[in-house]
C-alpha cells in the first residue's frame, strides 16, 4: 500500500469546519474525484474510502454526486441479487 503525507496549516483546517477526521475527508474527496473523472470505478472507490457499497452510494447522494452506471455496477449488482435468492 502506498501511503502519502500531507502537511495542512492548521489556519486551513480550521477554517473547514470538518464533521469528520480530516483524513477521511481527504480520502473521500480524493476517491470522489477519481470517479466523476471516470479513471475508477465505483467498487474501486468504495474500496479506496473503505466504505461498504451502501454506504459509498450514501456518500455520493449526499454529495450530490451524479452516478455513473458502467458494465462493472451491473456486474456487482446482478451477483448480489442473485446471491440474496
């Protein structure tokens, strides 16, 4: 796993008013990011956060982020339901 180290002044993260820890924050943004650009798909995004699949599309409703719908989500999507059978 390749990490990176980030230095934020602490005027910046202040003037945030974060609600979460402020790596998640940077995490999801980054991985948000990466999927309206098209480069990941939302499993791999889901899995860049560690968020669970729900709760990645939680995320992105609740930041108002357009879904893309690729090969990969049916794939996902279809095995869930059939495996819920």
């Amino acid at each position: 796993m390749t990490e990176v180290q980030l230095s934020i002044p602490d005027e910046i993260v202040q003037t945030l008013h974060l609600k979460n820890p402020l790596e998640k924050e940077i995490i999801e943004s980054f991985a948000i990011s990466l999927y309206e650009q098209g480069r990941i798909s939302s499993g791999d995004a889901a899995l860049l956060t560690g968020l669970k699949r729900r709760e990645w599309e939680e995320l992105l409703r609740t930041r108002d982020v357009m879904r893309s719908y690729d090969f990969e989500d049916v794939t996902i999507d279809l095995a869930y339901a059939n495996s819920s059978q």
